[in-house]
C-alpha cells in the first residue's frame, strides 16, 4: 500500500478489508483503517470510525465508536513533517 501510495504521489492511503483501527506512518505515508461501522473487529468491543483534523504543522487521526464517544487510546496526533520527509509537499493540503 505504501509503495502504490508513493506512485501516486499520496501523503495518505486509507483502506479497510481488515477493517481492525488503526493510524500510523510509514515510509512517509499516512496509513489509517477507520475500523468497521457493521461489526467490531480485533480487541475492540464496538464498532468505530476515523475523523482526520489538518492543521499546518499537525494531522490529528481520532477514532470513535458508534456512539460518538473518543477511543482515547486509538487517538493520535502526527507531525507533517514526517510526512514531507518522504519528498511529498504537504503545504497544498
């Protein structure tokens, strides 16, 4: 997923099928998994989604379950340079 992120000159590949929550960089792309809204997957007991908060030096990855509450312990915040690292310009974001 990196490498076809990279191809096409992506900051950021989101994807499901597994469908088990999750955010985290890798090789200078952004990788999320918002989890499943239909059926909890992995250790989580409930279903959850992602929302992604752009700020100039910052992305903000929080994770909820379907009853709106923050999964503290999925929530990151992320450093935009680590994403420039890579040869992306994220200054048109």
């Amino acid at each position: 997923m990196v490498k076809a992120a990279h191809d096409n000159h992506c900051q950021f590949a989101f994807h499901g099928h597994t469908h088990v929550a999750y955010a985290k960089i890798e090789d200078g792309v952004l990788l999320c998994n918002p989890g499943s809204l239909n059926y909890s997957r992995g250790s989580l007991p409930y279903r959850t989604y992602a929302i992604l908060t752009f700020e100039p030096q910052t992305v903000k990855v929080e994770f909820y379950d379907d009853d709106k509450h923050r999964l503290d312990q999925l929530t990151q915040v992320f450093d935009r340079n680590l994403l420039e690292e890579a040869g992306h310009d994220t200054s048109q974001n």
